[in-house]
C-alpha cells in the first residue's frame, strides 16, 4: 500500500522501516516543505499521524482535506512534562483526530510500542503485540494486515473509544521505562491460552 506517514521523527522513521520491510512504499510528510505534510497525505491510501500531541491541530488541518474515506491511523500519546496523562481521560487524542476528520476511518494504533520496537516488532526476539481500535471494520483490517506485515500480532481492542484504554497504555509504558527505571527495552505482549 502507499503509506503517508506524518512526522518523520522517532516513531514516523522506525514505522517506515518496518512498513517498508512487510513491502510497503510510503512517504514522509512534515514542516519541510521538501516534503510536504499536503503531498504527502494527497498520495497515500493510508496516512499515519506521527507527530507531537501539540502538533496535533496543525497536522490534522493540513492533511483533513486528503483524509475523506482514508484510514487514518493515530500513533499519538498525549503526556504532560510529568509524565502524566496530557488528555481527559473521556476523550482520546483518536477520537479528537476523528472529529476533525469526521469523513476518515481513524484508528489508534502502535502507540503502546517504542518507536525502536516499532520498526523489528518485537523485543529480546519476543514478537510484540499490536494493539489497534476503530469504528470502521475495514480500515482496522488494513491496520490488522499492515502490522502483520511488520511482524506484530495484531489484536483488535474494539471501537474507537477504547483509544482511552490504549493511551492510558502507551501513557504506562512510558512511565514504567523512564519513572520506575525499566528503560526502553520494553513491550506489551497479550498470551493467550
Ligand atoms: N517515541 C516513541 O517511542 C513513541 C511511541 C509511541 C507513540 N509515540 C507518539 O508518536 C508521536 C511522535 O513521537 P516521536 O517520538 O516520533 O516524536 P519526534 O521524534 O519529536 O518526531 C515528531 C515529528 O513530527 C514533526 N512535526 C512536528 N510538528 C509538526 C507539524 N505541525 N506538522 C508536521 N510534522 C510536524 C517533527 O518535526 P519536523 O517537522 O521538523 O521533522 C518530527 O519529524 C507522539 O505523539 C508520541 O507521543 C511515540
């Protein structure tokens, strides 16, 4: 598929790596005007949303006019300085994103994996897993079969409401690595019987 991925920071260039090894071309759009946020999201099929939760208005307006009908996958952790959640616990920053792009099929995705564990899908060679929620059946079966493509073992957490869920879970990854001392060499992996 052709992938626009919006940042091109930690997490934009680790999914690269890992989209284009499962055989994905994809596109990089941010405030380079070399390669341009617009661009970008007018040629991908899928558009991933990579960049600062404060970034997240702008980069929402400039691709909101190429999203209609699009999945749209949403990677953002909104925290605050003290690595507290950075949004209400009634909202997510998915279900924000699919306000503003009230025409795309938004789904929340990959924000419960390190960006370094976003481009292998896995940890210590354990394959991680990818945790994803939506409203729309299709679009998460797009994002089911790109992650499996990546090497993850997708599982569908439900509607996009459950976002609140997945980002409290990004939100606790985080804290574990750098508050409770674990480090980044960390990941989610649901087992089941
Ligand atoms: N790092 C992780 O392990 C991790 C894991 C899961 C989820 N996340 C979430 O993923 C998102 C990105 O994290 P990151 O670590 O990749 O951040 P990052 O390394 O700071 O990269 C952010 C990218 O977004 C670009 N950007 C900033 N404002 C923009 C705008 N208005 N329009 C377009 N591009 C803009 C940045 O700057 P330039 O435009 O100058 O290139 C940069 O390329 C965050 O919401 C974070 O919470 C991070």
């Amino acid at each position: 598929m052709k992938i626009a991925i919006i940042g091109k920071g930690n997490v934009g260039t680790a999914l690269q790596n890992g989209l284009s090894r499962g055989g994905h071309e994809t596109r990089f759009g941010h405030r380079d005007p070399n390669e341009s946020v617009v661009d970008a999201a007018k040629w991908g099929e899928v558009i991933i949303l990579a960049v600062p939760h404060d970034a997240a208005d702008d980069a929402r307006g400039n691709i909101k006019a190429y999203a209609d009908g699009k999945t749209v996958i949403d990677v953002m952790n909104a925290m605050d300085k003290n690595m507290e959640l950075g949004i209400s616990c009634t909202t997510s920053t998915a279900e924000e994103t699919q306000k503003q792009l009230s025409k795309a099929h938004v789904v929340k995705a990959f924000n419960t994996v390190f960006a370094p564990n976003q481009s292998t899908a896995k940890v210590d060679g354990q394959q991680l897993t990818a945790f994803f929620a939506g409203d729309d059946a299709g679009a998460k079966q797009t994002v089911a079969q790109l992650t499996r493509d990546m090497g993850f073992d997708p599982v569908d957490c439900g509607p996009l409401k459950n976002a609140r869920f997945l980002e409290a879970m990004g939100n606790m990854l985080i804290n574990l690595a750098y508050k409770y001392g674990m480090g980044s060499g960390i990941g989610y992996k649901l087992v089941k019987a």
